[in-house]
C-alpha cells in the first residue's frame, strides 16, 4: 500500500515524512493561493531532499511528487524535468489532452489524474475512458466541498460511491478526502478492492498547529497496512 502525504514546504517536512513512512510526498506548484505552493527553485530543492535521504533496506526514499492545478503542458514538463520529478498529479480539471502530451514529452512519468467526487457525482466521470486512453497510470479520488474547494478539504468520500468509481476504471487509485487512522475500518471494501493502491493524506497528518506529526503520519500506515480483525469488519 502507497502512503501519500501531501503539502510539504520544507526539508525538515521531507525528512520527518520519510521517516514516518511516507512512500510519495505531493509537493505543490502552480496552486495558486495554496498554503504549501512552492516556487520552481524551491520545488527542484525539496524533490532533491527527497532523493537523498537516508535509505534502509524497509523504507526505501519516498518518491517526490509534482502536484499541480498547471494546465499549460510545457509549463509542467519543464518543472518537472528542473526538479527530476517523475509523478506528476493533475490535482486540478485538466483535460485529457493534457495527459497525453505530458506521456509524449516524458514517457517515463507516473501521471496520477484527480478525479473529483460531490457526494456521488464525479466530474470526470464521462471523461474516464479519454483519459486512460491518454495514458493516465493512476487515478486519485477526492472529495470536492459543495462550495467547489479542491484539495484538502477534510471531506471523506462514501465507500460505495468509491467502489462505483473504481469498477467505472481500468487503472490503479488513490483513495484521498478525510482519510485517517482512525477511518480504516470504514474503508475495508475499498482497501480490499484489487485497483486500490494506497491512500493520500493532509489534514489527518496534521498536529492541531497544522504542522507535520510523525506519530499520526506513522498511525496512518500501520493502520492502512494492516489486515483487519474480520469480528472488528464485521
């Protein structure tokens, strides 16, 4: 199981992640407005401190990824290639060309499409076939708040509409939108689901100041990595 923790705006971010067990760190840029949106320079020095973290044989460095609402390709893929990113996360509503011209300009990318979820409606939904078609290796679902906010809103998505969505796709997801510790019993069908490849946490990563919590990123993946008690599921 994939453990994503996105926001990072520091080294010392990088570094407690790593430590934590995080095996993707979102690294924001072209979020306008964002709380954790990074310059290119600073982007390039975070997606290094990723990279040259001290590595054991069990947790291996987490994989810097690129987050971004960026709809011009050339913009992204020039980001990209000045930070050594190879995920890319269109966390925005970029069209599926987007995606097939980020496949032609860097065909060794992971390129990860958010999928955008209010209550049971899913933006994309009709788009679904486009963008694999145009190459999308990984899908990410995430809950949109009624007010249209994307991106850590705290807002949990229901299982069943998760489940919908998942038989809709052919590709590997990423569960987001109020995922914790706390919440794993919850999600049991979709972690049990065969496309299901980890989760993508911000808010439940948090301490109450809104900083980073090595213990909590730490109880996101024990609990998410492990199997259940059945008389506890049931």
């Amino acid at each position: 199981m994939l453990l994503k923790v996105c926001g990072a705006t520091s080294r010392e971010d990088v570094a407690l992640l790593g430590a934590a067990g995080a095996d993707l760190v979102g690294l924001w840029h072209g979020v306008p407005g964002g709380p954790a949106d990074l310059p290119a320079g600073r982007l390039a020095d975070l997606a290094r401190a990723c990279r040259t973290l001290e590595v054991t044989a069990a947790r291996p460095a987490p994989e810097p990824v690129l987050v971004t609402f960026l709809r011009d390709p050339a913009a992204i893929l020039d980001a990209a290639r000045a930070a050594g990113v190879r995920w890319l996360q269109l966390h925005g509503y970029q069209p599926p060309a987007v995606v097939a011209a980020l496949k032609r300009g860097r065909p060794e990318a992971t390129v990860v499409k958010v999928l955008h979820v209010s209550g049971d409606a899913c933006a994309e939904r009709p788009l679904l076939a486009s963008y694999e078609r145009a190459g999308t290796d990984v899908f990410l679902f995430d809950a949109t708040s009624a007010q249209g906010r994307v991106g850590s809103t705290g807002l949990s998505l229901e299982p069943d509409v998760v489940i919908d969505l998942a038989e809709a796709t052919t590709r590997p997801f990423l569960l987001a939108g109020g995922i914790s510790a706390a919440n794993r019993l919850r999600y049991e069908k979709v972690a049990a689901h065969p496309q299901f490849a980890g989760v993508d946490v911000d808010t439940a990563a948090r301490d109450a100041a809104g900083a980073f919590c090595a213990g909590r990123v730490a109880d996101i993946r024990r609990q998410w990595s492990a199997v259940p008690d059945v008389e506890e599921v049931v």
